[in-house]
C-alpha cells in the first residue's frame, strides 16, 4: 500500500473519529512500515501510542483493510530504534519445515497469529486467582515431555489467557527454536479452514495443522455451533494428541459449559489439564498497575503519581484487566498532555465513566450469590418464600446490599427477589440499616460483604 492510499484512509478516518479526535490522535501518526499483515505507525511519545492503540486501532485498521491492505495488527512505536528495542511483533511462529520436496507455497506461508511482544512471563503478575494457570503454562513453555494435553485455560474475559498464550509461545521460541509453533485464535483456524475449502487445498491444510510441534487456538468458543470448522477441530486435535504434540486451548468458559459444542469433543478438552483464571482480587490487580507504573516512570521521568490512586483504582475497577489498563493509560496519557500531577480528583474526573460501569457490574444475582454462600443458605432460598428467621434475615442482608452497591430501584430489586413487592424490599432495607446499629455482628458481616463484593 502505498502513502496515497494512507491519505485516502485517513479522510475516512476523519469521518469516523470526528475531526478532534483525529487532529489530535491520527494526524501524527506516520505510517513506517506494512507487511505481512502488519502496519506499523510512528508515535511521539508510548503514551500517544498506547491511547491510540486502545482507542484507534480498530477503526484504522478497518479503513485500512477496505482500502484494500490486509492488515490483522497495527501497532505503534516511538521512533524507529524503540521500534527495534521493542517488536511488538514477534516472528509469525509457524518456521517453515525441512525443505521436503512437496512443500507448498502454502505450506510455508500459512503463518499464525502474531504475537504481542509485551504477553510475556516476565510481564505477567501472578497472584492468588491465577497461579495455577500460570505454573501450567510455564510448565508447557518448558517444551519438555508432554504431561498433559491439552492445557486448557478458560476464564472470564481479560484475565489474562491470550497473554498466557503468548507467552507459552515467546518463551519456547526462544528455549526450543526448533519447534514449530503454531498460535492462532478459533476464528482464525475457521477463517483458514473454510479458505482451504474453498480453494480446494483441504490437504494442505490438514498437513500444515498436523505438522506443528505446538498448537495453540485461542478462545475456542468461537467454533461452538459451526459444525465443519468442529469437525476438522476434533481430527487436528486427535492428530496431534495421538502424535504426542502439545496442545494449548483457552477458552471463556469451562468445556462442558460451552453451548452447542460437540460432546466428544468437550469430553476430549476435559481429559488434558483444565485450569480456570478466577476473577482477578484486589492485591492482584494493584500488583498488574504497580508494574504498569512501574514502566511508564522508566519511559516518562517528570509523572507525579498521588499515593493513593492505584489503590482507589484497584479497588474501584474490578472486572477486566483490559479495562483497568485502559484506565490507568488513559490517566497517564491524560496527565502528560495537562501537564497535571495524577492525583484521585483527576482520577475520578478523567474516568468517570469507567468508573460508572464498572459500578454498574456488579449484579443482584451476585450480591445473592455471596450473601447466601456467607451465612450457608441455598441461593433459592434468597427468592424463595421461606420466612424463617434464618433465611429472612440474609435475604434481608442481600436486599439492603443490592439497594446499596447498584443502581436498581425498590421494585426491580423486588422482581430479582422472587415478584416480591417494592415495599417488602423497602422494609427489609430499614430492618437492617435498624439493625446494624445495635448488632456489631451484622455490621462485621455487612462489611465484609460489602469488601468481597466490591473486590
Ligand atoms: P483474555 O485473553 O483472558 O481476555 P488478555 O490476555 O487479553 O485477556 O488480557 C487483557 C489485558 O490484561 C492484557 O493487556 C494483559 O496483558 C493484561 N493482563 C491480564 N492479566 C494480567 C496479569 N496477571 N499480569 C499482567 N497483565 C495482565
Ligand atoms: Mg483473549
């Protein structure tokens, strides 16, 4: 692609982003290189290029895939030598095999997805809720003798598996360069599959699935329902597995939970190692924002961080590390243009709306959840019609919290409590607000319900 069509891309950008936006984001960018899928763009500073990257990225390389330039990543570097110091891109990890005499162009080119320079181990803050995903995929990075396969990793969304993958497939590339590695996410494996069909090169594609040392597909709910792509799935599994090849899979649920997925091959999922990455907790997530901070004072000397911040945002965004990230480079990028010191005023100012939804997430069936687990009732019970004392008073806990922690009103609450009408809510909210004055066991419950529920 050439600078034109760059120029062409950026009117339509213009539309997209609004001309704000786009003077202050997009304008500067300088497109430094475009190949194998890849546009690379020269930024000012790595806070401009995080921000645009959270922000843009999408919407650039959308235009430009409709401009005509096949572009599955567009990354963003500060001046060429830190784009060298930092490949946000690592080597397509497919190696072409020995040169048998057979090889197609195909068969050397079909590459798998790239990989994101910063998902590595080092990068990668381990804590309570996912230490056993990560000692699994250190374990398989290791490349040694195959102990279980497949690994399969499942969680909820930005908690961490694409960057445990990624991080599988750096480090053995660097320990056993001879493996071929193949990393590529479901939808990609369909995409390649249904090309392959199309252009009648279905053997290629088998020999090319069947031919990698380690094969990792990444969130494989996708292929849930599209019964060919699950079919060719299950045979390049047992392929591989039957072949003694590892095998990583991660997915945003456990396998028997993945709707319309075929029982042999969830039973097949099932019979490797299955470890799930629990929501991130509080020491977690202040952990993955010190080192982010950590590396953003190394790039940006003059920053002034008020204590207190990460804590307030460790404590405040709770479900997706993404977000969480999102938050503090949005601050970051948000300071450093202002020239303002970070402190929780600009915090709560500047992310507002973050800090909204992430309130919002919190849900009445959670809150019943916990509180039935805390005093040892069945969650049922909470909008059942039981009013023994023993029961009437937890769900009379879960009513006050739902009525504190979000943002529903007396009658939705009643309908998520079994139909119940906005004033019996009303009084069990008084009851307890009554109560927690006089009884210090209550107040100790609430609190600590309050904290597990808030993260
Ligand atoms: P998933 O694939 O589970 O949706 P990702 O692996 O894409 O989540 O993670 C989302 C973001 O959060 C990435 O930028 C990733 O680097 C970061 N992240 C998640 N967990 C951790 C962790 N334990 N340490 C450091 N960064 C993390
Ligand atoms: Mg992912």
């Amino acid at each position: 692609m050439t600078n034109e069509t760059w120029g062409q891309v950026r009117e339509e950008l213009i539309k997209r982003v609004g001309k704000n936006n786009y003077t202050t984001w997009i304008e500067p960018l300088k497109l430094s290189h475009l190949k194998n899928g890849v546009a690379r763009f020269e930024v000012p500073t790595i806070f401009f290029g995080d921000w645009v990257q959270r922000n843009y990225a999408d919407h650039i390389r959308t235009q430009l895939t409709s401009a005509g330039a096949l572009v599955d990543r567009v990354e963003f570097a500060v001046g060429t030598a830190a784009a060298e110091a930092r490949p946000a891109i690592a080597a397509a990890a497919l190696k072409p095999a020995a040169k048998a005499a057979r090889t197609r162009a195909s068969d050397e080119e079909l590459p798998g997805a790239p990989l994101d320079a910063r998902f590595t181990f080092d990068s990668f803050v381990v804590g309570k809720p996912n230490e056993l995903a990560h000692a699994a995929a250190r374990r398989v990075a290791e490349g040694g003798p195959v102990t279980f396969n497949p690994l399969f990793l499942y969680g909820g969304v930005g908690l961490g598996k694409t960057h445990l993958m990624h991080a599988i497939a750096h480090e053995l590339q660097s320990r056993r360069p001879e493996l071929r590695v193949l990393y590529l996410s479901a939808e990609q494996f369909m995409y390649r599959f249904v090309q392959a069909l199309r252009d009648r090169q279905v053997m290629d594609f088998k020999e090319l699935f069947r031919s990698v040392d380690v094969l990792m597909v990444d969130d494989v709910q996708f292929i849930a329902g599209k019964d060919s792509t699950q079919e060719e799935f299950f045979h390049t599994f047992n392929a591989l597995v039957d072949a003694n090849k590892q095998i990583v899979i991660s997915a945003d649920r456990a396998p028997g939970e993945i709707k319309d997925l075929e029982d042999r091959i969830k039973s097949r999922l099932q019979c490797g190692l299955v470890v799930d990455l629990h929501p991130t907790d509080y020491e977690l997530r202040l952990g993955i924002l010190q080192q982010k901070v950590d590396f953003y004072r190394s790039q940006y000397k003059g920053l002034v961080l008020a204590d207190g911040v990460l804590e307030f945002l460790a404590h405040r965004i709770t479900t997706n590390v993404r977000v969480l990230e999102g938050a503090l480079t949005r601050l970051f990028a948000f300071a450093s243009l202002v020239g303002r010191e970070i402190t929780l005023d600009l915090a709560q100012d500047c992310l507002a709306d973050i800090l909204r939804s992430s309130d919002r997430k919190l849900s009445i069936e959670e809150i019943q959840r916990k509180v039935a687990e805390h005093y040892n009732i069945r969650l049922s019970d909470m909008i059942g019609p039981k009013r023994l004392r023993n029961i009437a008073r937890p769900r009379q806990v879960a009513m006050y919290l739902s009525k504190q922690l979000t943002p529903r009103s007396l009658p939705e609450i009643g309908r998520r409590f079994g139909g119940r009408d906005h004033t019996t809510i009303m009084h069990g909210v008084r009851k307890i607000e009554e109560l927690m004055t006089i009884d210090s066991q209550l107040a100790d419950d609430l609190q600590l319900l309050r904290r597990l529920l808030q993260g």
